[in-house]
C-alpha cells in the first residue's frame, strides 16, 4: 500500500509554517495570497514543497502544496464525494488547530449524507 502523503501531521505543518510566516488567512485580504507579498509567498511555497519532498522521500509540488491551501479555504457552495469531502473536513481541521483559519472561516451550514 502506498505511504500516505497528505497526513493530518504534514497538513499541520504547512498551516502552522504558513500562519508563522504570513499569519492567519482572515488578514491576507486577497483570495490566494498575502496582500502585496506574492513573491515572497510563492517563494515560500517552493521551498516548502521541497521540504516535503525530502520528508517524504517523493517529490511534492508546489501545486499540490496550493491545492491543499485552496481546499482550507474554499468558497463552493457544494463538495461531493467523500474523497473531496475528506479532503476539505481534514484541512479545514489542521488550518483552524493552527491558527491558520478561525471559527468564522468555517461554514454556516454543512450537511451530511451518508451512503
């Protein structure tokens, strides 16, 4: 079986290097990255996907790194599957321990339904 690479412990550390460096998402005031440090955040995210890869002994992308990132923070209306849905509910949990997210950036609403 194939090592796990998006672990709760690997989530946990992208959003606690990300809150330390450019603090939690509510302050960034732009979508995607701090305001007026794109540079220095995409720059950041090279290198810490480079640490990953080395952690992991498999290489890791910046695009997986972003993707991680654009699934705390989100803003459809509806995840299907439960694939999608473990991905969102497992990093929505890491970026809000973190201090990453707050309370607010979780949504109003969630339905479940089960299979």
């Amino acid at each position: 079986m194939a090592k796990r690479i998006w672990t709760y412990e690997m989530r946990s550390i992208l959003y606690k290097k990300l809150t330390e460096k450019f603090g939690p998402y509510n302050k960034w005031n732009n979508k995607n990255y701090p305001n007026g440090k794109r540079d220095e955040y995409m720059e950041f995210i090279t290198e810490l996907a480079k640490s990953f890869s080395v952690l992991m002994n498999k290489e890791i992308t910046k695009d997986a790194v972003f993707m991680q990132i654009a699934w705390a923070t989100t803003e459809q209306n509806k995840i299907e599957g439960e694939g999608h849905s473990s991905v969102y509910v497992l990093n929505m949990a890491a970026a809000y321990e973190n201090g990453f997210l707050t309370g607010k950036d979780f949504p109003k609403l969630l339905l479940v339904e089960r299979s």
